[in-house]
C-alpha cells in the first residue's frame, strides 16, 4: 500500500513535516484552549456544588434567586461543554489532516481536496467552540452583577 520510492529522501521527509508543522502548532493552541475551557467548566461545577446547600435550605426570594443562579449556571455548563466538543472535534480533524498529509506523501495518493475539506471542518468546528465560549462568557458576565436591591441598600442609623 506503501510505496517507498527512491525519491522519499531525507529532504523529502523534512519536506512533509514541514508541511505537517502548521496543523501540529494548531493542535497546540486547541490544547490551551481546551485548558481554560475546562478550568472554566470546573469552576462552575464548583460554583454550582457550592449553591445547592443554601437552595435547599432558602425559603422565599432568597431561593428564587439561588434557583435563577442555578439555572445560568446550568446553561454556562451546556454551553461550555458544547465549545469543549467542538474544539475536540476541531483536533480529531487536524490529526486527521495531519495524518493525510503523511499518507498522501507516502503512498503519492491525491488527497488534496480531503485535506482541504478536512481543514475547513476543523476551522468551522474551532470557530464555533470559540463562539459557544463567547457566549458562555456573555452570560456569566451578566450573571455577575451587583443585585440592584444591594446597590440601594442604606443602613438604618436608629438604633
């Protein structure tokens, strides 16, 4: 299936990881992202395993308001996890490009256009695990702000 010819040097091989290296330092970088994806994940899940005491044991407004934190935090989870995905499927497609890249040389088959489709998959999945992150920083931006009851809070001096 593989056929090595007399061309297949030293040269050339450098030549295909050379080729190689561009998708290889993308996988990097889809690495570090995967990092802080999941660092955000766990906090959330911290968060989360952090409210689930005081809800149960809220009556009233208080627990309308940790049911709200609740449930944003719910939705931070699925949005994470939906970028985690996308950018793990975005590095399966340039292993996958990268690996074609090897054989296409090797075997001297033509995979020009499977590779390119490849990478376009993989660029389309990452740019979408980038937006899913976007938007899942929106909401907890949001999530975070001072309850304007706290902000209009004055201190009764009578006492």
């Amino acid at each position: 299936m593989f056929e090595a010819g007399p061309d297949l040097s030293v040269a050339t091989v450098a030549e295909i990881v050379r080729l190689a290296l561009a998708p290889v330092f993308l996988l990097s970088g889809i690495g570090a992202f995967l990092n802080v994806c999941v660092s955000r994940l766990s906090r959330i899940v911290d968060r989360s395993r952090e409210i689930e005491p005081l809800l149960l044991a809220s009556r009233g407004g208080e627990h309308d308001r940790w049911v709200g934190e609740l449930a944003t935090l719910d939705r931070r989870m699925s949005l994470v996890a939906w970028g985690i995905g996308l950018s793990v499927l975005s590095g399966v497609l340039t292993c996958a490009v990268v690996a074609l890249l090897f054989a296409a040389s090797l075997s001297r088959l033509h995979f020009g256009t499977e590779i390119a489709l490849l990478f376009i998959a993989s660029m389309v999945s990452i740019g979408a695990g980038f937006a899913f992150f976007l938007v899942e920083t929106l909401v907890g931006a949001r999530a975070v702000r001072v309850r304007t009851d706290l902000l209009q809070h004055t201190v009764d001096e009578s006492d």
